[in-house]
C-alpha cells in the first residue's frame, strides 16, 4: 500500500494582468517537493478546457473576458477550483497545487456461497474505475489490490458462479468476504436437434447471413450456461474451395412468437472441420447464461464457395443434471438487420 503526506493544500494564487489569456501551472502537491502534474484544466461557465504539459505541468487557455471559476482536475487527485477575473487585453495567471487523494488497500477472499470453499480464479474489478486493474483470486480465493478514497461497485465473476455486484465504499484498508452462488452444475447435459442422418447442406452467397437453431431446457430447469457449441460441416467436396472460418452466438427466444430476440454472445470466431468429424467450440469463458427457450446460431463470415456448409448443430450446456434429449425443431434464418 502507498502511503501519501497528508499536508494542507497551499492557497492558489491569481495574478490578473492585461490580455485575454489564462495561463499558468499546474503542480502535484505530495510531499516537501512540488511535481508537475498532467491535468485538465476547464472554464466551468463556458466549458472551455485545455490539457496542461506534463512534462512541467504549464498552460495557456484563451478566453473571453469576464469573472470565471476555472477547475484543475486529474486522475487520483482532489480537483482545485479559484474565481479568476479575466479582463479585455489582458493574462491571468492562475496556478494550482493538487493534493493526491488517500489510497487503500482492499483484500479478502472469495468462497462458495454453499460450501465455504474459496474460489479458485475469480475476477475482481471497479466498475466506476479502469484505473484498477481487474485481479484474480489465488488458489485460497485470496485477492488484493489498491484504490483512492472513493465509492465504487465491486464487481466479482468466476467461471460456474452467478456474478455478485458489491457496493464498496474505500475510506480505510479494508478485508470482506465475498460470497458467490454456484449453478450447482455438472458438467455433460447436451441438447440436439440431429438424430445422426445426414442432411441437406446449406450456405449463404453473401457473409453475414446465419442460422439459428431453437433450444430448449428440460420444463424443470430454469438456467443453464452454454459451454459447448457442437457443428457439424459438409466435407472437403462441397464447397470448392470452400473454406473453415465461421463464428458462433446465442441469443435468446424474447422475439416476437418466441423468434430470435436479443444476442447473449458473439460472434466468437471458430474454425470448421471438414473431415466427418463434429466441430466443437469452447464458449466456456464467455459465461453464456440462458433461460428456458434459446437459439445456437452459425453464422457466416465468408461468401459461398469460400466457406464451411452446415449441416448440424448441438449445444452442450452444465446444469443441475445430464441431459441427453431429441429435439426435431426448424432452422430459421436470423433477422437480416442482425447479421449484415
């Protein structure tokens, strides 16, 4: 943890002088030496800003003339605000000093809501703050890291675990605890439409196009996360060239007469084989949750020849149990103004 001087910021000075400039410096007020500081600095009646030097923290601004409040802020710093009188023909020279705001440490662990047992992997991150880079949980669900004074959301996702949001107010080194609820998988439930025939290929003239296949979970199952994409792709003698780029999403059945509605993922690039062999493409780190009703979409990234030709698609999903189910459902192709 860094450890800052708590010194009272100095008084700003402004010295008026004939033009219609603003200009002076900008300093970083840390300890007994001032630094230059990289900072924006901005007219708050009339919105007009500037960017100082970093390299000795100077500005110029031009202006109309008349009293003003002019605010220097920047990352990780208290902003600073002073009345300047701006007067026809004349400069004003306005310098400020930033006082560094106070930085903590907070750590913790994330565990099993059911279990207790830490969560190995997780990721934690500052949804109001990108300035912190986002950390992972060692192997004991242990995490740490820094952050100014402040109020934030924590946001913590693992992979098999519902994502929690908790609010995280940093005045003080802080330890929590961060529960996650698990979606009592086990891995191995597949959904299918095929009964392992061969069937008519298809394919598109233009890229962009795709087909979504309609799946559904077992009536007692309200969730599921989608790890598995499972295709299967006419072989190397039709098309020619033909080719083994396509992509994968999902979407969910919120359309109108249960349609395609909005995308949950995608597209994820993926590579067709063409050998006989089903493709399967790994969504598991995309955390695809769905509920009830869904669509495995295919879509096309290249124009015929140059590309796959479908044939099947499966899902493979972990739920509360193994499923292995027939579905015969329709292939519709998605909404045009989706895919283009």
């Amino acid at each position: 943890m860094r450890s800052f001087s708590k010194e009272k910021v100095n008084p700003a000075t402004i010295t008026p002088e004939l033009s219609d400039e603003v200009e002076g410096d900008i300093d970083n007020k840390v300890g007994p030496q001032a630094l230059p500081l990289a900072a924006t600095v901005e007219v708050k009646e009339s919105g007009r800003a500037v960017q100082t030097n970093p390299a000795n923290g100077t500005f110029t601004l031009l202006h109309g003339a008349g009293e003003f409040t002019a605010e220097a802020s920047a990352y990780g710093y208290h902003p600073e605000s002073q009345v300047i009188n701006i007067e026809a023909d004349g400069t004003t020279t306005a310098n400020f000093m930033l006082q560094e705001l106070v930085s903590y440490e907070t750590t913790g662990q994330v565990i099993n809501e059911t279990t207790g047992e830490p969560i190995d992997g997780a990721t934690l991150l500052l949804v109001e703050d990108a300035n912190v880079t986002p950390v992972q949980t060692d192997s004991e669900g242990s995490f740490s890291f820094s952050s100014y004074e402040g109020e934030y959301t924590l946001r913590v996702t693992a992979r098999g675990y519902h994502a929690a949001d908790v609010p995280l107010s940093v005045t003080e080194d802080r330890n929590l605890t961060v529960e996650l609820e698990p979606f009592y998988t086990i891995p191995g439930g597949e959904i299918g439409y095929d009964d392992g025939t061969a069937e008519n290929a298809r394919a598109f003239y233009e890229a962009g196009n795709g087909w979504a296949v309609k799946m559904s979970l077992p009536d007692d199952k309200e969730t599921a996360i989608v790890t598995e994409g499972i295709f299967r792709f006419w072989d190397t003698e039709w098309p020619v060239p033909g080719g083994t780029e396509f992509a994968v999403e999902v979407w969910d059945a919120s359309g109108e007469n249960g349609l395609p509605g909005d995308k949950l993922a995608g597209p994820i690039e993926a590579e067709a084989l063409r050998n006989g062999e089903w493709t399967v493409v790994d969504l598991s780190e995309h955390t695809i949750q769905v509920s009830g009703d869904f669509y495995m979409v295919y879509i096309q990234t290249q124009a015929n020849p140059n590309t796959p030709v479908s044939r099947r698609m499966k899902t493979v999903l972990l739920q509360s149990e193994a499923i292995n189910m027939l579905m015969e459902v329709g292939v519709q192709r998605l909404p045009q103004k989706e895919t283009t």
